[in-house]
C-alpha cells in the first residue's frame, strides 16, 4: 500500500520534482541518476558495500569510515550516493579514485528505487545519521539487504513528529537490519519508537574518530595564545577588539590569526595594522612571537597542528551565516574552543560539547571576551574545561572500529 500510494503521489507531482530540481540547478544527468538509472560496469559477481551522506555534513563525517573500508575489504565494490548537488561535489573531491562509484540516492518511489537497486546490487547499505526511506526499507527487506543506520540521531523537533506518526514508523524502522546511534539519548529515542532491542545499539560519534596531526614544527610563542582559526570577512575585527581588551589584562597574550582563505591576507594585514599592534607573516618564516604580538598564519596545511601551541581557540565561520568549522581540531590538543553563534553545519558536535562544558558558544563579542577572560584568568575554570574536553574524547571515540566490525561481520558470514 505505501509503494502504490508514493508511486502514484510521485506520478502526480513529477512535474514539480523537475522545476524543484531545475531551479536547484541539478543537472538533466542528475535527475535521471535520482530515477536509478545508474551504470555500473564491472560490479557483477563482486560484494557490493553502499554508503550513503545526504549532504556535506554526513559525507564528511563517513569521509574516514569509507577510506577505511576500502584498506579493510579491498575485494568489494564500494558505493557512495548522496542527496544534494553539495554533497555530490565533496563525495567526488574526496573520494574520486578511492571508491567505485559516487552517484545520487533514488526518488524513494517504487519504479526509482526498484531500478536503482536492479542497477547497484548492493549487499549491504549503510545511511548516515537518519534518514527514514519507505520504499526502500521495504524492498531492502524483500530482497534481503541489509539495511543500517549509522551514527543516527534525532533531534528533539524530529523525535516529535516520529512519536506523533509511531504507528507509521514502528514498522519501517523493524525493516531496518541495524540501528546504531551516537549516543545513549538517540538510543532511548529509537527504541521508544519500537525498534528492535537486539538490533538497535549506541555506536558513538564517528566525527570524534580523529586523531592529532603530527606536529613537526617548532614554534616559540613567548607567552599565552589566542588562536582565531579559519576567520572570514568581519570576524578578524571582532578577533582583533576582544584581543586589544584581553591584552589590556594579560599582558603576556598573543594572537595568532588564520583567515580561512589566503585571498583575504591583505584583508587582514590592514586590519592588524591599523590596530597598532606589532605582527609577522608566517610565510616570512616567522617561528617566535617573542617580538611581535600578532602573527598572520598564512601558510598551507599548518592550522590544524598550530592549535597544539594555543591556549585557547576561536572557531571562526561562526560570526557570520558560514555555519562555522570543526571545533574538536582545537579540543583534540586539549585546548578549551569558543565559537560565535552560527554552528549549524556541527549542531551534533557543538551539542556535545556544549552539554559537557567543554567548549563555548558565545552570541556577541562582549560575551567572547567575558569567556575568553575567564579561562584565562581562572586556572580551575580552564583545567575544567581541559578536562571535560578530554573526557569527551574518551567518551565518544569507537565508532568507526564499531562499524568496520560490523562489516567484516557481515563479510564472514555472508
């Protein structure tokens, strides 16, 4: 009844999917891929392992698990479909020549998804985070796929809906061959929902997979450090206002600013210019600050271990509708994080964060420098911070070994 009553809804609305799609600037090779009509040469008679990101944010956060995958299980075809025009763009700067295939998820339609399933073979598929297709629960379980979630969660807005539509959920989600979640909480969700005990599990947070990059440099900060890391146009101001009124106090602080994007550099020189403070260029070669007060980290692929020499760090992207960067490349150095208000493309992560007083999500400057002063004044109040950072680590790391487990598993015994 759900596939004839979809098949038929979607026959209807067709027309509107395309202008939708169009007006989304998704190509004419795009929409025939989303109807299934997908090639594959070379995938018969080899197990097929499927992933699936619907956008930016779930495909880096399998960006890891799927490399591993393809060290783990060399002899499969790998898989990696995405829902949006974004997503397809990171999943081909990614992952181009390490998987077999990156293409669109189906129309969740019978006829779409019948073709599109025809088409990949998949044995086993894998969706990030949650996302809850009918018709491809149901022929998944006709055709004896196996079908997982994983790193799932659900919001508190979502989990209302779902709870309100139980009766339509329950069913679906028991389709599901496993239900691994990032936390107890989006456990407790899901089982409330009615899915299976036995194959509804906490797997943790695979973006906390990560480790500290290897730092091969030396660098003499002659003092405390705030570190502002990945700012964009806007923020080098705020940056530079909180920095003149921690200075005022803690004479030893230093500032080291990385704009996100080298083209702003002469952007951010005037800005750190008219601010009267002395500064340096590490394309300069600069390694100390025991003679200037700002540094202008303009160099590649060094931010990531420069946070092992701050004291504390701001995430930018987050003063602006960016949607700000990855927080936990500062907390993984032990180091406390601010970030300004806008974080939506790391809800989850800043959500743990937050929860576990590890890091910072401040709404105006006054309130930046309010926290920034505190961890720098209070040793108890910044140890805390160290601490919960860490515990969070701890608390949170597993999940890509879960899931590779869960593969090799599913491997041995098919």
């Amino acid at each position: 009844m759900i596939g004839f009553i979809s098949e038929l809804i979607y026959r209807l609305i067709y027309p509107f999917i395309i202008i939708f799609h169009k007006h989304g600037n998704y190509s004419d090779e795009a929409i025939k891929l989303k109807k299934g009509y997908v090639a594959t040469e070379g995938f018969d008679g080899r197990r097929v392992i499927m992933f699936h990101g619907v956008s930016v944010g779930e495909i880096n956060a399998i960006e890891k698990l799927i490399k591993k995958s393809r060290e783990s299980f060399p002899d499969a075809k790998i898989v990696v479909t995405t829902g949006t025009n974004t997503g397809q763009e990171i999943a081909h700067k990614k992952l181009d020549g390490i998987v077999d295939l990156v293409t669109y998820f189906p129309f969740d339609t019978p006829s779409c998804v019948k073709r599109f399933l025809d088409n990949i073979k998949p044995d086993i598929i894998l969706i990030a985070e949650t996302e809850i297709w009918p018709n491809i629960a149901i022929e998944c379980k006709m055709r004896e796929i196996k079908l997982c979630i994983i790193n799932g969660r659900i919001s508190d807005r979502t989990y209302k809906s779902y709870r309100m539509l139980k009766f339509f959920f329950k069913p679906l989600l028991n389709y599901y061959a496993g239900i691994y979640t990032q936390s107890g909480e989006d456990l407790d969700k899901f089982l409330s929902l009615g899915t299976n005990p036995d194959t509804t599990r906490r797997m943790n947070n695979l973006k906390f997979d990560v480790t500290a990059p290897e730092v091969d440099f030396q660098f003499d900060k002659a003092g405390r450090v705030l570190l502002a890391a990945s700012t964009h146009s806007g923020e080098d101001k705020i940056v530079l206002n909180v920095y003149s009124k921690l200075k005022s106090i803690h004479n030893d602080l230093k500032l080291i600013i990385a704009p996100r994007h080298l083209s702003r550099k002469d952007e951010v020189e005037t800005l750190v210019g008219e601010s009267g403070y002395t500064y340096g260029f590490r394309s300069d070669g600069t390694d100390s600050m025991l003679d200037i007060d700002i540094m202008i980290l303009d160099t590649m692929g060094e931010l990531g271990k420069m946070f092992y020499y701050a004291d504390i760090s701001f995430i930018g992207g987050s003063f602006n509708k960016t949607g700000g960067h990855n927080p936990l490349e500062s907390i993984i150095f032990s180091k406390p994080v601010i970030s300004g208000p806008s974080i939506h493309n790391f809800k989850d992560i800043y959500s743990i964060i937050k929860n576990a007083k590890a890091g910072f999500v401040v709404k105006s400057e006054e309130e930046f420098f309010d926290i920034a002063g505190k961890l720098l004044s209070d040793k108890d109040f910044y140890n805390n911070t160290v601490t919960a950072g860490n515990d969070v680590f701890k608390s949170q790391q597993g999940a890509l070994d879960f899931v590779i487990n869960l593969l090799d598993t599913f491997v041995t015994n098919s």
